[in-house]
C-alpha cells in the first residue's frame, strides 16, 4: 500500500473524492477505528446504512469499557447524560441462590446501561465534528480492487455515488459484508440467537443492577435503561426458541413466566407485543484481514452477549485495527496479516472462557442448549453446516415481529 491521502475538511457529499480508508458500517467498531484513523492524520470515510434511529442491542458498558469510550472521546469530556448508571450484577447461575457482582470496588468506577442507538448516535455526531464524513442511509452496492486500492460503488439518499480509496474497514456487524464479498467464510460455534422486550420498569425492579437468569430452555437478563424503561433479553438456540414459539410475543411471555427471580422482580408481561430478533452466533470469520481490507467488532468475531465484552471489543478492535493499517499505509507489509493473528488467538481464549463460564451451570445438562455448551469437544470445534440445526437464514435478520 502506498501513502494515503491525508485528512482535510472534504465536501460531506463530494462523491469523487479518494481517501486513505473508507469505513463500512458506523457502529461501535467503525466509528473507534474511524476516529483513530483521524487522529493518526489519515483521510477517512464512513459509511452508514441506517440514520441510528432503530433499535440496536447491547445496553451495557462494564468499567472498563466506558473508561476506553472516554479515552476515545478525549479530550472531549463524556457527559453522563442518557447514561443510567450501573452498579453491577445479580445472577441466578449454577443454584437458585443469586450471586451479586458489584463494581464498588473496581478501579475503572461504575459502569452504565445506555439505550444502545444513543451511544452509536453520539459516535457519529463526535467524528462528525472532527470533520470525519459520515454517510447515513447509505449501502455498498459495488466494491472492487484497482491498482492497489479499492473502487467502492454506493447507494444514498441522494442517489449513487462512487469513491475510491486505499483500504477498506469491515465494520458492517455479523454480516461482515466487505470479507464475504471478497468470498472469507465465517465459522459459528452455535446457533445462538435473542429476542428481546422493552417494557416499563417495574417499581421493585434495582435502578442500577443488571439481572442474569440461568433457565432450562436458556437464559435470561434485564438491563434497566434510561427513561424509565427495561429491556428483558431471552438467548438461546434458534431451534430451542422455535420449538418453544419463542420468536412471538405469547411463546417468549409463557417462557418468562417460567423464570423465577426474574419474575418476581418484574411481575406479569401483558404489555409486551413487539419483540426484537438478532442472531449472534458465537462466531469468527477464517481470516480477518486480507490484501487491503480490515475487519473489526462483530463483523470480525462475535462473543457470546453473556460476556457483556461486546462493546469494548469493538472499541479495541476498532483501534487495534486502525493502527495496522496505519502501519500498512506506511509500508509495514505484515501488519494486517499480524491483527489477523492476533484476532484468531484472541477468539480461541475466549472460547476457553465461555466454556468455563457456561460449565457453571448443569442444572439442566440434558437439555439441549446446555448440553451443546457443557460438551467441551462440541463447545470448542466451529458447527458442520450439517448439524441438522434449523436454518438461521429462516428467522428476520433484525427488527421486530409480532
Ligand atoms: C442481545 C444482545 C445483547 C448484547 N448486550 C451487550 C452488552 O450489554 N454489552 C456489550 O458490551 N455488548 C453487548 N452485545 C454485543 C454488542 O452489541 C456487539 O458486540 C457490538 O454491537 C458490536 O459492535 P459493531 O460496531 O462491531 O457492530 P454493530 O453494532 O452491529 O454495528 C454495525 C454497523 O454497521 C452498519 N452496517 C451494516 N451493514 C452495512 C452496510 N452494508 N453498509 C453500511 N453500514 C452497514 C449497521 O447499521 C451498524 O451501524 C450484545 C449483543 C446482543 C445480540
């Protein structure tokens, strides 16, 4: 790769300019790698499909990852507003009796729930205001290699537009758009999945803990959000929530009701008619870099949500990436090939940690999504595409049903 073009303030919609990097996908991971490409004086994109204004999942930021999300924001201060603060954990997990996990004492402070579209939204609005442009509303639709650098073909709400540039980030989420195009596949540990409520925040409910229930049918958590809300998440298999009618309103309301903290913290669930459906497959792409391109956050690997790491995952990769292309961009050969490594020991270590933590609980090892995680051979070896699982492809990729 040869020196890229560095940062200058840019018409936001000047379709032919040529950057360094252009980022696919302004979540958590594109936007920390956006900004710290910036930063480092190299010209950057981003390219966003939606306007933020959507439900995303993810309400929780641990110490540690609100103190990464203050760094990058600095020396912008990070206010707290639209932040509810959290204290820790209660999680019913291996015996009926709850274990309290408190961040009293831990050295990074407190840490947050956050209705997961405001700290996406914020991001966007901080590169912005470091001149960073930021296209929302808009899709790749055409992306292929020139010379050494990319020719990116968009959709946006002004019509098509075409830019060329030296890299590209993946930071298009699971999807992982930009390595799939380039034919990467992408190997999944299981065939996990959630679907999640938002209800009025009971008056008994604690104001700043989040609420873990291990269940036979999978588990549970209850995040407090600001403005009064919570969120209730169920997670399990894709053929256990079929099989229970898990993905509408009354199968997931009849699988709460079996739920036992839970329910006594929250009462009954009449209220609730609109669920939100993600798949997040514990799951890696085989390479997570390659000749001029760079994959971060989920679109890299996605980790289990009950490592509540998601975010200051992307927040690292975000960076970790952004400082090898900068290496690239200057000459540094191995530098992508390096990240990718890393990537790869990273997930196999946390594949060792998932493992630990799910071999906590073996209440119910006969059941079918307990026992797919407490066989340690199944738990540590990528699914055959012939598990006989039900096809994920069948469920709506995001948003709402009932
Ligand atoms: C139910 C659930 C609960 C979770 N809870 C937590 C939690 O409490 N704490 C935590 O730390 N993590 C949590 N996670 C994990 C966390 O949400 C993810 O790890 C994190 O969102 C990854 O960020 P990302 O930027 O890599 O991907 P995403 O957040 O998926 O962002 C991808 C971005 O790319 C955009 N995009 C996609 N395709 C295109 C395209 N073709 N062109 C342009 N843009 C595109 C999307 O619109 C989106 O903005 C949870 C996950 C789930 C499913």
């Amino acid at each position: 790769m040869k020196t890229p073009p560095t940062s200058s303030p840019a018409d936001p919609m000047d379709s032919t300019a040529t950057h360094g990097v252009v980022v696919v996908g302004g979540g958590v991971a594109g936007l920390s790698a956006a900004l710290t490409l910036v930063r480092a004086g190299v010209s950057v994109r981003v390219l966003e499909r939606t306007d933020y204004s959507a439900w995303r999942p993810g309400e929780t930021l641990s110490p540690v990852a609100w103190a990464e999300l203050r760094q990058l924001l600095a020396p912008e201060p990070l206010e707290p507003e639209g932040f509810l603060e959290s204290h820790g954990l209660e999680a019913t997990w291996g015996s009926e009796r709850p274990h309290h996990h408190s961040f009293l004492a831990n050295p990074y402070g407190s840490g947050w729930h956050v209705e997961r579209r405001h700290l996406d939204a914020l991001l966007a609005r901080h590169a912005q205001s470091l001149q960073v442009p930021l296209w929302r509303d808009t899709c790749v639709t055409h992306l292929e290699r020139e010379g050494h650098g990319w020719r990116v073909r968009v959709r946006t709400p002004r019509g098509p537009a075409e830019l060329r540039c030296e890299a590209l980030v993946d930071a298009t989420g699971r999807s992982a758009q930009v390595a799939r195009r380039q034919g990467v596949r992408r190997r999944d540990w299981d065939a996990l999945c959630s679907v999640s409520g938002v209800i009025d925040r009971p008056p008994g409910f604690p104001e700043q803990h989040l609420v873990v229930e291990a269940t036979p049918r999978g588990w549970w958590y209850a995040a407090p959000l600001p403005g009064g809300h919570l969120i209730l998440t169920l997670l399990s298999d894709v053929d256990v929530l079929q099989r229970h009618d898990a993905l509408r309103p009354a199968g997931w309301s009849a699988l709460f009701s079996s739920t036992r903290h839970l329910r006594e913290r929250v009462g009954g669930l009449e209220a609730v008619t609109r669920l939100h459906v993600r798949r997040c497959e514990t799951s890696r792409l085989e390479h997570a870099a390659g000749e001029g391109w760079v994959a971060v956050g989920d679109a890299a690997a996605m980790w289990d949500p009950l490592s509540s790491s998601g975010i200051l995952k992307a927040l690292r990769t975000g960076r970790a990436a952004a400082r090898a292309l900068c290496a690239a961009l200057g000459g540094h050969s191995g530098a992508l090939e390096e990240y990718a490594r890393q990537q790869a020991e990273e997930f196999s270590r946390y594949l060792s940690a998932r493992q630990a933590h799910y071999s906590l609980e073996q209440r119910w090892a006969g059941e079918d999504f307990w026992r797919r995680r407490l066989d340690a051979r199944a738990a540590s070896h990528p699914r055959a595409d012939d598990t006989g699982a039900v096809r994920v492809s069948t469920l709506p990729i995001s948003g709402g049903t009932g």
